[in-house]
C-alpha cells in the first residue's frame, strides 16, 4: 500500500455513489453495496457492504455499520468498520468508533472509545500532504 499514491479511502472511491443529499432526512435501516455519500441527515442505522462517507454537512444518529468508514460531519452512535475509519478534521463523533485501522485528523472531536481491531501493533502516519 505505500507504493500508492491514492492512501486514504477517498482517494481510492471510485464509480457512482448513493447520494443522501442536504436536506434529506431518513428515518429508518440502510442496507446495501456500493459506495454511499450522506450530506443530510440520517437518523436509523445501516448495514452497508460498502464505504460509507458521511461528508462535512452530514449528521447521523444511529450505528453505522460498513467496510469502510469515513467522517467529516457529526455522528451521535457508534461506528462498526470491517475495514478502515478516516476520521476528518470536521467531524464530531460521539460513541465508540472501531475498526481494521483508524485515522485522526487534527481538529476532529471523539467523545468515546476508539478501538482498532487489526494489528497490534500501531503504524505511525505521517500527513505528506499540505491543504491551502
């Protein structure tokens, strides 16, 4: 993998996703495959055989559970990933977040307990990348 330019899970997405758009409200349980990006606002949980992207404006109140995970808006319930968990300096989580590999940006808030269920041993990062 560090012979890839394309680290993180969004660099990798590619297809069409399932767009939640802002001003959407669901109530109710998700379920299916593919790639799925939520702007508005979930209040249920999911079981996705997918990478779920909860973008900057996205709210979700429930359990997320998917392969992979990543987070930019705000989360009141756990997170269940059999894969990766980006966490984005923009998002506030709330619950217990787990999964393969969890990654932090500076900036994000966790009111929980992160757990990582892959190696034992923890892998340092290092951001080579530079925003403006």
């Amino acid at each position: 993998m560090a012979d890839s330019p394309l680290r993180r899970l969004r660099d990798k997405a590619g297809g069409s996703a399932t767009l939640i758009n802002e001003g959407c409200k669901i109530v109710g349980t998700i379920s299916g495959t593919g790639s799925y990006l939520v702007n508005g606002e979930i209040d249920g949980d999911c079981e996705l055989d997918a990478t779920l992207t909860l973008a900057t404006g996205g709210f979700w109140k429930g359990t997320i559970r998917a392969t992979n995970v990543i987070i930019a808006g705000h989360v009141e319930g756990d997170i269940i990933a059999e894969g990766s968990v980006e966490i984005s300096g923009s998002a506030r989580i709330t619950g217990t977040v787990s999964g393969e590999a969890i990654a932090v940006a500076e900036g994000a808030v966790v009111d929980g307990v992160m757990k990582t269920t892959g190696p034992a041993e923890p892998l340092e990062f290092i951001e080579k990348r530079h925003e403006d």
